[in-house]
C-alpha cells in the first residue's frame, strides 16, 4: 500500500457488515477457543485440587454443584461443544467433505444449534 | 426509494459521511445501477464506477446493505429501505464509493495470470480435450470486481500478505489447465503461510461472488494439490 493510501479513510465497520451464517459459526469458534483458553486452566486447577484429598473433593463437588456455578459452567460447556464441532467441521471442510455452499450453510446452521442446545441440557441437568 | 450513502471528497478535508438521499425510480429501473444514475442527475458530485451494466467488466462492485455485491446485478426490487451504500469494506477509498484497488491488482500479477509453456510452440494452437476444457468452468468467468476479496475476513487484517479468494480463484485457474506446464512453480509460490494459508475456509467469498462463483472452492484444490504433492 502506498503513503497516498494509507492517508486515505476505509470502510470496515463490522456492525455495519451483514455476515453470513459461515462467518458468524467461525467468529463463534474464536470466541469459543477464547473461552476454554481461559477456563481450562482454571478446570484443570480445581480436578488437580480435587485429588488432593477426600475433604477438598468434597468440598468443591459441594461447591460446583450450586446453582451458580452450574449456571457459569454453562458458557465453557457451550464454548467446548461449539469449538469442538466448529473445529471438526472445518477438518472435514479442509479435505473437501461438505465444502460446498449449500452444505457449509447448512453445517453452519447445525453447530450454531447444536452448541447451545447441549449447554442447556446441561443447565437442565445440574439443576434438577 | 429512500438511500443512504457514504460520502467522501478528498478535498475537503472531513471524515467520511452517509448523505440521504430520495429518488423515484421510474419505468424501466430495474437494478440498482439504473436508480444510481438516476441519482447522478440529481447530484452530479457523487462518484461511484460503473461501464458495461450488466455484469461483466466488475467495475459497480460496493457494499449494498452490508452485503458486497454489483450493483448492475442487484434488482431492485426487494432491497430493504433505506438502502445503504457504502464503499467496498477494506479498501482505501478514494471518493464516495470508488476505492483504490492497487493491491488488489498487485496480487493478481503476482499469480501470473497468463499461460506459461515451455515446450515448442506447436505449428497450430494448443489443443484441449473437452474434459479439460471443462476443468476451467467456473474459474476462467471471474470478473474481478473484488466483491470476494473486499467481503474476506483474512484479506481484511492481511490486505498486503494474503492474495486473497479472487487472486487464488485465478491463480487456481491456471493451475487447471491443461495446456500450462508451470504448475510446479506456481504451487512453490502459493505454498506460504500468508499467501495461501490464511483462507479460513468462512466462505464470504463464494457467498458473495455476483458471478455464482466458488473461490473457496479453488483455494481448497490448491490446497489438495499441495497435499497431494508433499505425500
């Protein structure tokens, strides 16, 4: 890009944009990937802790069983079924398998629903 | 019909703006490039390209109500109102909706978009059967009016790296023809971390291509063919 350029203004206003469902599935998948990169560590820490001992076993299945921690763990529980099915769909997208348009739409569709279907089940689940 | 486009004179010194504007279209408007030249009537200041109006010198590509496409090709009707027209996402712009497509094109010559055959020239021209005639449909019609690149996520954060969907789209088409004997090299060229790899396979590109095109679709046997090669 030139100096004549870089002084000239750009339209890239993502809220002005109107994406398509792929992009809107691979936006969801960095996101995704954001949140277990945060909240993995974080998992890992308390199932090292919980085998420390019976008490702290205990003790944090005690904990994790709240309502508000079952309510939290739902984002992670989202994020982990949406990054993991994204990530599969892409492999396959990768070697040719439903790369074409109508398909890729219609596999977008299905990991958007899918994620957040499985998080609520979750949600049911720790909370009954 | 009631628009809302992005303003933007060099000259003057101020930011860009969206201008409202009103027109009635009339018997006989039926795509949005009739209704703009229209507008040119009303207000001979605003600038935007537009040649052959019908799809096929690429020229009218712009971001019709957040989607890019060509503007000779988008019926009128059904357009929600108001409509909002903007310069193509990602690009310098240069006045209201023209924008400089000097990178663009710089990545295009750097696919070498010509045949390229080291053998002898033959006495008569190059012949193709037609099953490798066909490996170039849906390849060779790209207009290169940038409505892939400029709607490409990875094009818009690596603009200077990646080629992006159009400029792989042709590079592809090159590397399916029969009758050109650099394949090799061109694949060592693709072969990079930006100019190829940054395709994330979101598919913008075949979602907004006003020819029915698939770019995607191209970057994907390139991506094969390296594959294939590397085992």
């Amino acid at each position: 890009m030139d100096r004549h350029s870089r002084r000239l203004p750009m339209f890239l206003n993502l809220a002005q944009i109107r994406f398509p469902i792929g992009a809107i599935a691979s936006i969801a998948h960095r996101v995704s990937g954001v949140l277990l990169f945060i909240t993995l560590p974080v998992i890992a820490l308390l199932l090292d802790a919980s085998l420390r001992s019976e008490e702290v076993f205990a003790l944090l299945r005690k904990l994790l069983s709240s309502p508000l921690c079952v309510v939290a763990a739902t984002v992670p529980v989202w994020a982990l079924v949406h990054h993991v099915l994204a990530g599969v769909r892409h492999l396959l997208m990768d070697v040719g398998v439903g790369s074409e348009l109508a398909r890729a739409r219609a596999s977008a569709r299905v990991v958007l629903l899918a994620a957040p279907v499985v998080a609520l089940l979750f949600l049911v689940w720790g909370l009954s | 019909m009631k628009l809302s486009i992005y303003r933007f004179d060099p000259e003057s010194g101020k930011p860009p703006r969206m201008q409202a504007y009103e027109v009635r279209p009339e018997a006989g408007d039926k795509k949005l490039l009739d209704l703009l030249m229209r507008l040119r009537v009303q207000d001979d200041s605003l600038s935007f390209r537009r040649s052959c109006r019908e799809g096929v010198c690429g020229s009218d590509a712009m971001n019709i109500n957040g989607r890019n496409g060509l503007a000779c090709l988008t019926a009128l009707d059904g357009l929600k109102e108001p409509l909002v027209l903007r310069p193509l996402p990602g690009f310098p712009v240069i006045r209201d909706l023209i924008v400089d497509m000097t990178q663009f094109f710089a990545h295009y010559h750097s696919i070498k978009p010509w045949l390229i055959n080291s053998e002898p020239l033959p006495e008569r021209e190059r012949l193709q059967s037609p099953a490798e005639r066909e490996r170039l449909d849906g390849l060779y019609e790209c207009i290169l009016c940038a409505c892939c690149s400029a709607f490409c996520p990875s094009y818009w954060w690596n603009p200077d790296k990646f080629i992006g969907p159009s400029g792989l789209l042709q590079a592809y088409r090159f590397i399916a023809d029969s009758r050109d004997t650099a394949t090799a090299e061109r694949l060592d060229f693709l072969d990079d971390v930006y100019r190829l790899y940054r395709c994330r396979t979101i598919m913008n590109c075949t979602e907004v291509c006003p020819k029915g095109l698939s770019p995607s679709h191209a970057i994907e046997r390139i991506r094969l063919a390296l594959l294939r090669r590397s085992s």
